[in-house]
C-alpha cells in the first residue's frame, strides 16, 4: 500500500514559493550538497544546457519538440511558468503530474531537514530547490535528454552543476546588469560559462564584443563554436545548416525564425539525420509558445508577449510595424519591473498609446513611479483586467491591443482570458 502524501500539491507549492527568492552568490556549494545526497541525479541523464539574454525559452520549446518527434523522451525545464507550476517541469512536452510534484517535494524537504539537523543555518533558494527538483525528475523518468534553461547568467546560475553534450547562447544583451553585469563583457563572460571542454556550443546573433569573449572561452577549453551566420544562417522563410535546407517555415516573428534555426542545429548535432527536412519544419511549424507572440483574441486582436527588456522589446516593435503598420490603431498595455529600463523600453515606444499598469510583485514598477515620467501618450491603468474588458467590448475589428513588459504580467492576463 502507497505511503500517502503529506502535503497537497497546493501545499508543496507553497512550501516552494516560501523559499528564499535570491540570494547572488556565485557558490554552488549549496545545492551541490543537496543533489550529493540524492546521488547526483543531474549526472544520470544527458543535457543540453541554454542560456541568452532572450530567445532561451522559445529555443528550449523548439528543441524539445524535435527531440521528441525523434522518439527521444526528453525533459525540460523551464522558468517560469504561465499557467501552472508544473509547466517548469516536463517530461515529453507535458508538465509533470501534480501527484509527482507532491513526490518530489517531500523527498527533496527529507533531505534539507536531514541536512539543517547537522547544519541548521543551511539555506536554500527557491530556484535551487526547483532545480534539483527538475534533476530528480528527469533522473527518475531516464529521460534521453534533459534539456535545462538556466535561470540567470550561466557561470554561477544553479543549473551550471552539469556537464552537457551541447550548450547553446541563443542572444547576449544588456539585462541583469546589477547581478552578472556591469558591462556587455562582464554579462558574456558569465553566458560563456556554460560552454564545457570539448563540447559543441551553438550560438545565435551576438555582437562583435560579446563573440570576442565567447570565442576566447570556446579556444581556451578547446569546445567547438557553431555561430549562426556561419555555420548556419537565416534566409527569407528558410534556414540553412551545413547540411541542409528548411524551407516554409512559418515564425510568429523574425525572432522566432532565429530561434528554430538555432534549435535546429542543435538537434543536428545530436541526433543527425533522424528526421527528414520536411517533418522538422513540420515540428517547428506546430509548436505553440505560451506568452510569446499569443494570440488571446481575434478582430480585435489582443496578443500576449513576455517581451521584458529592450532588445525584446525591438523585436516586438519591429513584429508590429511589419504587421500592424497604423500605429493609432494600436494600444500598448504595459506591466514592467523596476529593474529593467523602463524609459529606454517607452521611448522605443512612444509612436503607440502606452497604458501602465502594476502587478502585484514588489519588483512592479508602481504609480508613484510612474508619475514621475513624462511621456505624452502614457497613462496609467489602476484595474488592468477591467480596462481589457472594456477596451474589448469598445474597439472595432480593426484595432489592436498588446499586452506585454513582463512574463508575470503575462501570466495573469492569459489566466483571465482562459477562465473567460
């Protein structure tokens, strides 16, 4: 007979969110402990490990979904999530059950309250007990391949306690500046810090500054760099690897196109040839990214993006001028964090009519910060989802609203229009 669970998987949530939220230090020491005394699960299964400024989510969906399509079992771990917890977890594209959240919880507690009997100062974070979590999980599943995004950075992120087949760098910008930063080459260095000796590393658009550092880091350890624009590269529609052609593939925006190339290449190198062009455009083709470029309503349209910091936010702006070239018919309705550049992200876009709002997240920029701005087509929007209704029930067919500034604020939105 099944030991019954102690906590409710609401519970094991809980429990996971009362964790320390962050606390930077660039030892690992913590949750290499925890997982030494799970027996090193992370060391169980293969990985690709994925960092980048932006593009890391989308490229980490596109490759799991080859991966699979290849009949590989494949677990992936994500942040954060949109709808669900669990979505961080998941095995063959599905988040795992809420029964085996619950599992996974108490046997990793088990093990914290075994080692603050011996050391009752030891702290974890919230983002280290997730991601022995996700080890576990995928250790436990025997899964094929794991792959793992990494939370911030790549030297000192959490996740950096493997070695992986492959490591992608999908994009290097100006973001979390205040952890890994200050500068573009201090951001670089901390990226790199994935690509392990006599690994493959793929590696999307960067500037010239940032492939400097990366390529010292490939020559220093002696990994193998695949440089998009190199080894392969963007067409219109298409992309080609050194050894092939895919054509028709049908992106939601330029962006997305970069990241199923960059995917690509990556399954090539793992799995060559296992599928034919035709069905991994196929693949590619089908996949569907929560809060990116999400269609919640059509005529008028609303569309949902997780776009967070300025180079996210051009290419949304450029997604837009493309698609929807009247700008007064188009409404940006903005949540965003206290340490992004919010005014650098408004004056990108200043031709739309900005509404901002807050969410509740201490790192939500707030009203009275607002206030101290002074952009001629900003206002701000004290009931979001009330403005939503309304704006919807007022626009003709023609008009647009996007929702964007943070995955956070995403989350909520699309949970309103699911439930509605």
């Amino acid at each position: 007979m099944a030991t019954p669970h102690k906590l409710t998987a609401d519970q094991a949530v809980s429990f996971i969110h009362n964790l320390p939220k962050l606390q930077r230090t660039n030892s690992l020491k913590n949750i290499k402990l925890v997982l030494d005394q799970l027996d090193n699960p992370q060391n169980k299964v293969k990985t690709i490990h994925v960092t980048g400024t932006n593009g890391k989510g989308s490229t980490c969906y596109y490759l799991s979904h080859l991966l699979t399509a290849a009949n590989q079992k494949v677990g992936l771990f994500i942040s954060p999530f949109i709808i669900q917890f669990n979505e961080r977890i998941q095995i063959n594209n599905q988040p795992i059950s809420d029964n085996e959240l619950v599992k996974l919880v108490e046997i990793v507690k088990s093990v914290l309250d075994k080692i603050r009997n011996q050391q009752p100062d030891f702290i974890i974070t919230e983002f280290e007990f997730v991601t022995v979590l996700g080890y576990l999980a995928f250790a436990n599943h025997q899964v094929d391949y794991a792959i793992i995004e990494v939370g911030i950075g790549g030297k000192n992120d959490k996740t950096n306690v493997i070695t992986p087949e492959l490591s992608i760098i999908t994009s290097i910008g100006m973001d979390h500046k205040a952890l890994i930063g200050p500068t573009l080459r201090d951001i670089a260095k901390e990226k790199a810090g994935i690509i392990k000796a006599h690994k493959p590393v793929v590696i999307g658009h960067v500037s010239k500054e940032v492939k400097s550092v990366i390529q010292n880091r490939i020559t220093k350890i002696k990994a193998c760099g695949y440089w998009l624009d190199y080894q392969f590269e963007i067409e219109q529609q298409s992309f080609k690897t050194q050894n092939r052609h895919y054509i028709d593939v049908k992106p939601a925006a330029y962006v997305e196109q970069i990241d199923m190339a960059i995917a690509t290449q990556a399954y090539e190198l793992l799995l060559p040839y296992q599928l034919d062009s035709v069905k991994v455009v196929d693949v590619l083709n089908s996949v569907e990214i929560p809060a990116r470029y999400q269609f919640v309503n059509e005529k008028p349209d609303i569309i949902v993006d997780g776009a967070h910091n300025i180079d996210a936010i051009k290419e949304l702006k450029n997604y837009l001028v493309t698609h929807y070239p009247d700008s007064k018919k188009l409404t940006i309705l903005t949540a965003i964090m206290k340490d992004k550049d919010y005014r650098g992200i408004f004056n990108l876009l200043k031709d739309y009519k900005i509404k901002l709002t807050t969410i509740d997240n201490p790192r939500a920029v707030k009203k009275s910060e607002f206030e101290e701005l002074n952009f001629p087509n900003l206002t701000y929007v004290e009931d979001y989802l009330s403005f939503i209704q309304h704006w919807r029930q007022q626009s003709d067919s023609s008009d647009t609203l996007v929702i964007c500034g943070s995955f956070y604020f995403a989350s909520e939105v699309i949970k309103f229009f699911n439930k509605n």
